[in-house]
C-alpha cells in the first residue's frame, strides 16, 4: 500500500462519537480511497465530456445544416468558452433560418421599392392634369 490513512492507533476519547464495527473498519480502510479517487476522476471526466458536446452543439448544427455561416458559427463557439453571451449568439444563428430570413427582408425590399396603391391613383392623376412629381 502506498500510505495508510489510519496508521497509527487513536488514543481513547479521540472521536467525539467513536466509530464502532464496520464503520470503524471503513474509515480505516485504504480500499475505499483506491476505490473512490478512480471514480472521482472518471465522473469529472465524464461530466466535463457532457459539457463539451452541449458546448459544440452549434458547431454540430452549423455543419449538419451546411450553413454558408459555419465557420464563423465555429468561431463564436469557441470564443463562447470564454464569454458566454457569445455561445448565445452563435447558438441563435446556427438555429436560425437564413433562408426565410432573407426572404422576408426581400419582401420588405420589394414592398418598400414599389409605390403603394394610394400612391399609384395619385401619380395617375398627376400625370393626367399635367403635373409632374419632383
């Protein structure tokens, strides 16, 4: 054994409610450490390896999407390790449709270009009468 926690003898009196029968035996048993210090690790390796898949999940969507923005998506992701309104972010987009985005933001566009109805009698008028628009 490597070291031994209990080694030497306690004196009477040294636990304020001194352990008895099996209780006595676990806490002076070097097996329980050699069993607990390997399931330590391995559960902190476990439960960082959790946090790094919920950590890449907008890499992984990014890149399932084929997304023209996934690189920068990956970028975000791991800056996101050291500010985490920017894992935010780059969550956001990598959810986010771009396609009816770009749509809706066209329609806008094309909305905002054409004259509205009201203003197409008005310019009818105009041209009518002889008056042109400046």
């Amino acid at each position: 054994m490597m070291f031994h926690v209990y080694a030497d003898p306690k004196p009477e009196g040294y636990f304020v409610n001194e352990p008895f029968g099996i209780y006595r035996e676990v806490l002076d048993a070097d097996w329980l450490l050699y069993i607990l210090l390997p399931a330590l690790l391995i559960g902190v390796v476990a439960i960082l390896m959790v946090a790094w898949r919920i950590h890449e999940i907008p890499t992984h969507k990014a890149n399932h999407k084929n997304m023209r923005q996934a690189e920068l998506v990956t970028a975000l992701t791991l800056l996101g390790l050291f500010m985490h309104e920017i894992w935010a972010i780059a969550l956001f987009m990598a959810y986010m449709d771009w396609n009816a985005f770009e749509d809706f933001m066209v329609r806008i566009l094309r909305r905002s270009r054409s004259p509205a109805a009201g203003d197409s009698q008005a310019d009818s008028m105009a041209t009518v009468s002889g008056e042109h628009k400046a």
